[in-house]
C-alpha cells in the first residue's frame, strides 16, 4: 500500500515492552482500509507500518520452532533467513509484553525480529501461549512522513 496523502482515524494506540526496550503499535481506520503503525524510539526514531495483519505461519517462511529456538540461543546478528528471495538478518529475540490500549499489567508472549538487508522490511514472528507461531511483514517508513493531527470523526460528517 502506498502511505502518501492517506489519512486514518485512531482506533488504538498499544505499548509493548522487552528488556531492551518500549515502542507503540497505533490501530487506524478509514472506511475499509486498515494500517498499523509501529515506532520505537531508541538512538532515534524507528517506524514500520503494515496493512495487512493476517499472520503467516512458520511454513510460510521457511522456518520451524527448533530453528528459532536456534537463532534464539546463538543470539546472533550473523544469523539470517531467506524469505522469497530476501534474505532478512536476526535483530533479537525476547520475552515481551502486550498492553491493550496502553493500560494494565500486560499479556506475555515471545518475539523474534528479523531486518530485510536493504533494510526496507521487517519480519516479526510470535509466539502467544496456547497460540500457534504467528509471522507478520511490515515496512520501514520515514518518521518525517508521518503526522498526527487532534481531530473528531464528526467534523468530516458535517
């Protein structure tokens, strides 16, 4: 999906956490169309956005649960994937926290980060317990392309 000139209403805004560090997953909505926008603010300011949250399964990708628990273990930025001819390169691995709308004590879960080489695509893969693993693409995008502006869906109805 192309992100230029696109706005969404704000549904939601979730935090997460791992030892590492925090970001946010913002939740918007226009009509039909669907982003989820990540950042993460750490030497300086990371964003992704996705379209489409339908997670793929470890199949899909090339990989099963002995490998991650591999990359997992060597904890290595050496380490790498290939995923349809791209080949995305370990980030890190931890236990992270999910917090619904920013609020509560937060729902535990396993992540794995991979980068893209070119360093334009980011794959993540979860685990949930009692949920199967779950793998989800989004893009890098340029933080100066993003605004936030106060407004009320009520204002466009008029």
């Amino acid at each position: 999906m192309e992100y230029d000139d696109l706005y969404f209403f704000l549904e939601r805004i979730d935090r997460y956490e791992t030892p590492g560090g925090a970001w946010h997953e913002l939740y918007g909505v226009d009509g039909d169309n669907r982003v989820w926008v990540e950042w993460s603010e750490g030497y300086e300011l990371f964003v992704t956005a996705s379209d489409n949250r339908q997670p793929v399964g470890l199949s899909s990708i090339g990989l099963n649960e002995e490998e991650l628990v591999r990359l997992d273990e060597e904890n290595s930025i050496d380490n790498y994937i290939t995923v349809e001819g791209r080949r995305y390169s370990y980030r890190t691995s931890s236990e992270a926290l999910y917090f619904k709308d920013n609020q509560g004590e937060g729902e535990g879960f396993y992540l794995w980060d991979f980068m893209a080489e070119d360093e334009l695509r980011v794959l993540s893969v979860s685990k949930w317990e009692g949920m199967p693993f779950e793998a989800y693409f989004s893009e890098v995008i340029s933080p100066d392309s993003v605004s936030l502006y106060k407004g009320d869906r009520s204002e466009l109805r008029s």
